[in-house]
C-alpha cells in the first residue's frame, strides 16, 4: 500500500464499509484489502464531530493524480451508486485512496498494475456532515 497519512472516517461511514466488505462473497481484490487496512489504522470519528474538509462518503471531491496532473471532480459513493454521473466507488483504487484525507493531503498508493501514483486533495466541495446530512 502506501505512505501512512492519518485518516479519519465517521462511525458511519466505517459501520457501513465493514458491513459491506465482510459480505463480499467473491474474492476480494488487493485494491479490497487496501481499503480492509485503511480502515484498520483509521481514526473513527462521530459523524457530527468529522472536519468539514475531511473526504467522507458521499463527499464531491476535487483531487489530482501524479504524475499526470489529471484534474477530477467526482462524488465518493458506495459501490451501488456508481452508476450515476460524475461518480466514484470507494471500492476502486483511487476511492479508497480518497476516503478519510482532508483538503490538502496526499497519498501515495500502488494501483492494481503494480505502478504507483501520488493523489492530491484539492478541495472538498461538498461534504454531507458539513451540511448536516448524517445518514445519506
């Protein structure tokens, strides 16, 4: 995996992606057991208590990929939303790269070719918690 930069996730968001995780039935993907180990040395928070600039779920994300430069702007959503527009599964690399960084931190992660790349957060343009939303 990657550099150890301290995340924080809401009791919520960690609740809900143990839940899911532990119901995969298929075999689980390394990018799957990245997310499995995030989760492990994550600093759980209540919903209510989580910083505003903290990549939660269901948060819109402005972030860069290195070295590319890549600019995206996309929601972190749980893998049966990522049919919508402008959307990201935590579930894929780069989503489970996202969750829990604040505005301003990277991460260095390996994608599933072995290859690395380092991911910017730009902005947190919209967080659920920071509007009030608890239970999306």
């Amino acid at each position: 995996m990657n550099n150890k930069t301290t995340i924080t996730i809401t009791d919520l968001d960690a609740m809900r992606l143990e839940t899911i995780l532990s119901s995969s039935f298929d075999s689980k993907g390394k990018h799957l057991a990245d997310l499995e180990r995030e989760l492990e040395r994550a600093i759980i928070v209540p919903s209510e208590k989580v910083c505003p600039n903290t990549v939660t779920m269901n948060s819109v994300v402005a972030f860069r990929i290195l070295p590319s430069g890549k600019k995206f702007c996309l929601q972190l959503v749980y893998p049966d939303k990522t049919a919508e527009n402008d959307t990201l599964s935590v579930f894929a690399p780069v989503g489970s790269a996202l969750i829990g960084l604040t505005k301003g931190e990277k991460i260095r992660w390996t994608k599933p070719n072995g290859s690395k790349m380092e991911i910017i957060v730009d902005e947190v343009v919209y967080q659920p918690e920071r509007e009030g939303a608890y239970s999306l």
